[in-house]
C-alpha cells in the first residue's frame, strides 16, 4: 500500500552500469547512507539532505538479479490474500481492499507480482491502482511501478496522475522493503522524476500497534515523505508475516488507515 503522496510526470534518462553489480551496488549504497543518517523522532522532518543524497544511482535492471516469491516477512506478497483496512481520508470514511493477484507481469525485464488496489470514500470507488512488486535475491522487495486512476462518483477517470513504470521515460525501481531492515535506514521507494519520488526511513523494530486485525509490540515503523509535497509526512507500522498494518498522516492529514481483516485463498 504505497503512501498516496503528490506526483507528476517528466524525467531524465539515466546512464546505465553494469548489471547485477549496478543494481546492488545501489542497494548497498543506500544501505550506507541510512546508517550515517541515523533515526528521526514521531512525527519530525524527515533529513534535510535525504532528497539530495537518496538520488538513484545509474543502473540498469536484470531479471537475473531478482528470483523467487515475494516472501519478505515485513512485506510478504502471499497470491491470494487480500488485506482490507478502514479508516478516514479527505474527510471521509475510507476503506482501502489490497489484493495480491495470482498474475505476474513482465515489468522492466523483471517478473513481477501483480497487486490490486482498491481505494473507497464513503463507499463509492474514488481511486483504482494496479501495483508491480518483486523481490531480489538478497530479500529486498523493489517497487517496480503503478498504474493509478481517480474516478468520478459515475466511475468515469478523471485523471491517471501518478502513473509510472520502471524503465519508461528514466524511471527507476526503488526499494519498498530492505531485506534486513535497520533503524535509521533511508530509501527511495521510486523514482519517476517531478513525479513519483517517495522516500522512507525505518524509526523502530519494536513499535507497538493495535488494530482489529493484529496487535502487537514488534512492529516495524516507518516515516514516509516525498520531495515533492514538504508539508506531507507519514508513518506506517508493519508486523511480521502480514504487512502494513496502519498508516496515518503525521503531518498534512488528517488521514489514517488500520487494518481492518486479512483473508487468504
């Protein structure tokens, strides 16, 4: 359930290096950064710099870098399952149904898993989303694109803003969930330039949450944050074995979301 910031289209295509070395050698690269970074506290800026020093580096995407199941604990993408949360946004009571597909989709040259995203106000559908996921084979799950529309009460698009696909007009993969998480972790979550630019840090391993469908005193908190809209911050918590179990808006909201059931088939 990527965080519902700001974001518009345009980019540069980047140079490429080389292979399997390039895109993990980004990953490690960022990994660095997030340690001498360090944590923030609830709710605070994220790092002034963390724009500036999370920048993608060149690299082009081999499928021979990526193999197997989404099976990361933090974020396992189980085909079949379907989380259902409830809660408030813009207002109104909102209900977000997140449905990992049994399809795969060939996405940059790379297998991915196919994610349905379903978002209602007020129990009228308001913004449809198909997601790309896949996972590498140190346990990373990379965030390979979505493709995103509002709709009208009638059900008619009123716009696709914040559609995006890895390799398409420089755009790039970013990390949805590091393989070994660690407090104090930065990454970019995508990279669509002047339009897809969210970014994350790990703030705890051992956060407490309850939610109807879980509670627990283990789970891992993020801060969330885009570039693109500087008045926008928020957190969302992650339990073992499931996902995202709450978001909400620490800054810019009000907006939350719990999860509210999780079914699997």
């Amino acid at each position: 359930m990527p965080a519902r910031t700001g974001r518009a289209r345009a980019g540069v295509r980047p140079s490429p290096a080389g292979g399997r070395r390039g895109l993990i050698a980004a990953l490690s690269a960022l990994v660095a950064l997030a340690a001498a970074c360090g944590s923030s506290g609830h709710g605070g800026p994220p790092p002034t710099n963390a724009s500036a020093t999370a920048e993608p580096l060149p690299t082009v995407v081999r499928a021979a870098d990526f193999a197997g199941p989404v099976d990361n604990p933090w974020f396992p993408l189980t085909p079949g399952t379907t989380l259902t949360y409830t809660g408030t946004k813009d207002g109104k009571a909102a209900r977000d149904v997140f449905t990992v597909t049994r399809e795969t989709e060939n996405v940059d040259g790379v297998t991915c898993v196919v994610v349905q995203d379903r978002l209602y106000l007020d129990g009228i559908l308001a913004e449809r989303t198909t997601d790309w996921y896949a996972q590498d084979r140190n346990g990373a799950v990379w965030y390979f694109g979505e493709a995103t529309a509002t709709l009208a009460g009638n059900g008619d698009v009123t716009s696709t803003d914040g559609s995006w696909r890895s390799g398409r007009d420089g755009a790039l993969p970013g990390v949805y969930m590091p393989g070994r998480p660690a407090v104090g972790q930065i990454f970019r979550q995508e990279y669509y330039r002047g339009h897809a630019e969210d970014h994350f840090q790990v703030l705890s391993l051992a956060a407490a949450v309850r939610v109807p469908a879980a509670s627990t005193t283990a789970a891992l908190r993020t801060k969330e944050w885009t570039p693109l809209e500087a008045d926008t911050v928020d957190e969302k918590y992650y339990v073992q074995g499931i996902g995202v179990v709450k978001e909400l808006a620490v800054r810019g909201g009000p907006e939350s979301l719990d999860l509210e059931s999780v079914t699997r088939s």
